[in-house]
C-alpha cells in the first residue's frame, strides 16, 4: 500500500502557504488566494510557479524553487502535521504485515524529518521523494520505482492520493487507486478516473485479516464504495 503525502497523510497547508508567499514576494510578484495556492498542493515547484504566476520562465521558475526549499527547510516541518486517523491504521497496516510506502513530490529528507518527529519512520519500507526522480508525477516513475523497491506486483498494490494528478500517476502505472478526500480536489474531479474507490478519508478504510493464498500471505483492502466486486488483496 502506497501513499501519497500532502494532503493524503499530512496537512502542510499553513508552511505551503508561508514559502510560496515568501517566495513569489522575493521575486515581486502578489500573493495569491489561499484557494487558489491550495490547489497547487502536490504540484512540483516549477508547475506551483508556473500554475499561481503564468510565467513559464525556467531560470525564474528555479529560483522560485530555491528561495520555496530554503524557507521550507526553516518552517516547514514545524507547520505539518500528521491526521489525526493516520497513526492508528499504519500501525494496524504494519501489524497485518502490508508493505507500506510512500511516494510524493515533497523532498524525501523533509519527509523523512516530520516522520521521525511522530514516530513513524519504521513503518514505512520505502519513502521516494522528488529528489529520487528525474520525472515527476503524473510520470509513474516514482511509483514503478515503489513498487519495485517494495518487490510487489502493480496489481497486488494500490496508491491512495488526494489529487487527479495522483489519479493520473496511478493510471499510468496500471496500480489501482483510491481517492481520499482530505485535500482541495472534490469527488467529481475523479470522475474520469477509474478510481477503486473514493473516500472521505482514511479511516474509512477497512483491512482484512491475513490469509495464506498459494503459499503467500496476503491482506486485503476495501470499502463500501469501491466500485469493484472484490477487494483488492495486497501483497
């Protein structure tokens, strides 16, 4: 089982908001609605500039970038916090023996650094971040590369995301997908996406006990709102 992070296992709204303003300020452009920055949650940094300024300037988009990791690197973990549903089932996830993992745009390191701080880092067997990949997502390479770490089937996997363009990276990898609804993106935005299932938020998910099914164990993940018949059994 693979996570997205920002707004699928954290909240880091309030230290977004705080590096993109200062940012975009040091590079004199206004500050943009909260609605309208929100939406780039999960976006890499030069789409984020590009999406909130219309300039598609490379040069300035990487200084946006610098001047975003080095208030981030102040700010950031401080102003991120872990939902409050997410301690209780990864532990329950791990305790079923699941592999766990997670694949995001936000750099590992940062990752790493707010999960230490909750104690959760031993529950995860691999973390990629956007320092990992030469393509970001919706490109499924952080994912394939998961999946691959995590030696585990696409099909016998599943990715939770909170966004289309964790939708899409699921697509394009052929891993299932299941939307959970605690960020900005609303239900119907999934709509053109062959999502599993839809939820409002994570602890609507239901586990299965193990089994053994040709001579492996196996667990299995479902809902009232998956839209297959079964449910997806995980490796």
């Amino acid at each position: 089982m693979i996570f997205d992070f920002d707004y699928t296992l954290a909240d880091s709204s309030k230290g977004v908001r705080e590096c993109i303003n200062y940012a975009l300020k040091k590079l004199g452009f206004p500050t943009p609605s909260d609605e309208l920055l929100f939406q780039t949650i999960g976006l890499s940094l030069q789409d984020t500039f590009e999406y909130l300024t219309g300039d598609k300037d490379t040069e300035r988009g990487a200084k946006f970038a610098r001047l975003f990791v080095d208030k981030a690197d102040e700010v950031m973990a401080d102003l991120t916090h872990i939902f409050d549903t997410v301690t209780r089932l990864l532990t329950h996830l791990k305790d079923e023996d699941i592999k766990l993992g997670i694949v995001s745009t936000k750099f590992r390191y940062r990752i790493e650094s707010i999960l230490r701080r909750e104690n959760l880092s031993e529950l995860f067997s691999v973390i990629i971040g956007g320092e990992d990949v030469l393509r970001k997502k919706p490109d499924p390479e952080g994912l394939l590369t998961a999946i691959e770490m995590l030696k585990v089937s696409p099909l016998k996997s599943v990715y939770l995301g909170d966004s289309t363009v964790d939708a899409e990276t699921a697509r394009r990898a052929g891993v299932p997908f299941i939307a959970v609804l605690t960020g900005v993106t609303s239900r119907e935005a999934f709509g053109e996406y062959s999502a599993i299932g839809i939820v409002e938020g994570l602890d609507e998910l239901h586990i299965k006990k193990r089994r053994h099914v040709k001579g492996k164990r196996e667990a299995s993940v479902s809902h009232t709102n998956l839209r297959s018949k079964e449910s997806i059994h995980l490796q």
